[in-house]
C-alpha cells in the first residue's frame, strides 16, 4: 500500500513540477492537518477547542475557535517547511508575504486555503473538512508579491485538494492527472492510498441543495428540484444536505451526485468563496470525469477581481450540471 510521499514519488512523471517542491508542499499539509485531526477527535472532552471565539472575520461570520486553529495551523507548518512565498486564507483579510530570515524568499508557489470548511457543525460532531489550492506566482521572484498572484483564474490552478476529517482523515488532491484519497492511519501518522483513481460514478443518486431556501432560489434551480424528484428513469434522486461543502462533496464523488449552492434573492452574488472553495472542488470535479460552473459558465474560466469574491457555485457529474444549465436557460 503506497503511502502519500511514495505516491508522489512513484508518479514524478505525471507533473512537471519540482517533486521535492511537491513533497515539502505535502509535508506541510501533512503536518497541520494530523495536528486538527488531534483536536477534532477531543472536541467533545474539551471547552477549549469548541464554540464561538467570539472574533468575526473578514466574511462577517462568527468565527469558531477550530476556525482560528486550523488557520494558524497551516501559515506556521507553510512557514516551517520553505516551500511557498505567499498565502491567502479564508480566515484573513489580505493575503501572508512569507520571508526567509535574511535573505529573499525564492519560492514561487501560492496557496489558498479554507483551513476549516463546515465549522459550525463542530459541536455537534458532523464532518468538517479543509479545502486548499496551489498555483505558481506570477510576479518576478526579484518583486515583491502583489494581489495579482493570487487573483488568478481556476483553471491556473497546478494542485488542488481537500481534507475531511469525519469517521475517518481522509486527503483527496489531483495534480491534473485524475484524483486520488489516502486515508490517515492515526496509530503510525501516515496516509495511505485508500481511493485510487476516483470518479463520479456513472449512475447519479444524489442532489445536495438547502430546500429551506426553495422560496429564494430563482426559477432555473426550482425546475431542476423539482425534476430530481420527479418519478422517471433512475429518479427521483435522494435528496442528501449536510452543510458541509466538504462533506457534500466527498459523498457525491463516492455516491455520484450533485452539489448545488445558488445565488438566491438575499445573496445574489451566491455565498460560497470562488477563490477558497468553489476553484480547487471545481478542478477536482473536472478531473474526476465531472463538471463545475456557477450554473451558465465554467468556474474554472472566471476571472477572480478580490480575494473574497463570491459565487454560486454547482459541481457533479458532467450530465447532472448539464441539465441544471438547461433549466437555467429556459428560464431565464
């Protein structure tokens, strides 16, 4: 059984990317996601870990106390490995500069990360994930970083991934050659291939959408709802929502199914982060066989103008947002 690092190894083949850069990235994702799987799994014994922090953020949420953990989590093992020149976060208002001690950072890779997606399910013990995205900078490693390195489209993107910490740790990435998941062994701290080759399967069974606000999504999405539950061929297809993109996402790839967060008439330009979410599960879903658009155009192709921008967002099995797309136009 491969673990990660010997996964990597094994297929040096398949990036034209630096493999000790790619294993050092790994390291430090590595590194503080085993250090959030720790205090998920004692979040219940303990006050100091669950709850809100009382901060809000730059999204204007509640940020809970796992939220601002697993934020400084990942800057400082980014830090601590010398691997990547900037990072933007969920959790922050402008994106990190990260400098070497004396001398220039020549690193060029960018992360953005969700370091705790779902975090309001904490307390009550339902899947939460992390979700990150890795690209090359744009400027000059002789300039100073600038918005524009981070403001690239999702299609630039050269690995992109997600954790969910849930019944088990599991680390889902592609580097642009199809996905895969290793599941962490927490008695060795070590991930191992557990989901080679992942596809959405062939038959869909799923729609994951919030029908509590059914009265606010536009016409295009109420017809497609109504048409995942009407009776004919392999439907209707179950309904499954767990509030949790992470959580959504990693049962659809298994089960086959599709995620749906629209704009609706109190968030017009939708809720979920382009940059944080919607780009890495939009490069997933494409590379495992399935499709991601905001419900007319290509996630993948949109054009990020700041670095919290919004969207709505649908992913799945390419005939599934397809026929969301139909409806989107004939209801226009």
């Amino acid at each position: 059984m491969y673990t990660l690092g010997e996964f990597i190894i094994e297929n040096k083949g398949c990036s034209s990317h630096s493999i000790e850069g790619l294993l050092r990235l790994f390291s430090s994702i590595k590194l503080a996601s085993k250090a959030i799987h720790k205090e998920v799994n004692k979040a219940g014994l303990t006050k100091e870990i669950i709850g809100s922090s009382g901060i809000t953020n730059i999204q204007g949420e509640n940020q809970q106390k796992l939220d601002n953990f697993a934020h400084r989590a990942f800057i400082e093992s980014f830090k601590s490995r010398n691997v990547v020149c900037g990072i933007a976060s969920e959790e922050s208002k402008d994106f990190i500069v990260i400098k070497k001690e004396k001398k220039e950072n020549n690193n060029q890779y960018i992360v953005l990360i969700d370091p705790l997606d779902g975090s309001s399910n904490i307390d009550v013990n339902v899947s939460i994930g992390t979700i990150f995205s890795v690209y090359m900078r744009k400027s000059s490693i002789r300039m100073n970083l600038t918005i524009e390195d981070f403001l690239q489209k999702g299609s630039q993107q050269i690995l992109a991934g997600y954790i969910i910490y849930g019944s088990s740790t599991i680390l889902v990435y592609s580097i642009g050659n199809g996905v895969n998941g290793f599941t962490l062994d927490p008695s060795v701290g070590t991930f191992y291939l557990s989901h080679p080759n992942l596809c959405f399967p062939k038959t869909e069974k799923i729609y994951s959408i919030n029908e509590g606000n059914y009265a606010k999504f536009s016409n295009g999405i109420r017809r497609f709802i109504r048409y995942c539950q009407e009776k004919k061929g392999n439907r209707p297809y179950t309904a499954r929502y767990i509030g949790s993109l992470v959580g959504d996402f990693h049962r659809n790839l298994i089960k086959g199914g599709i995620y749906i967060y629209p704009k609706t008439a109190s968030s017009p330009e939708g809720k979920l982060r382009l940059l944080y979410e919607c780009n890495p599960m939009a490069f997933l879903s494409e590379q495992a066989g399935g499709k991601a658009s905001d419900g007319e155009k290509r996630i993948l192709d949109i054009k990020p103008i700041e670095l919290h921008q919004r969207t709505p967002f649908v992913c799945g099995p390419e005939k599934m947002v397809s026929k969301l797309e139909e409806f989107m136009v004939i209801c226009k």
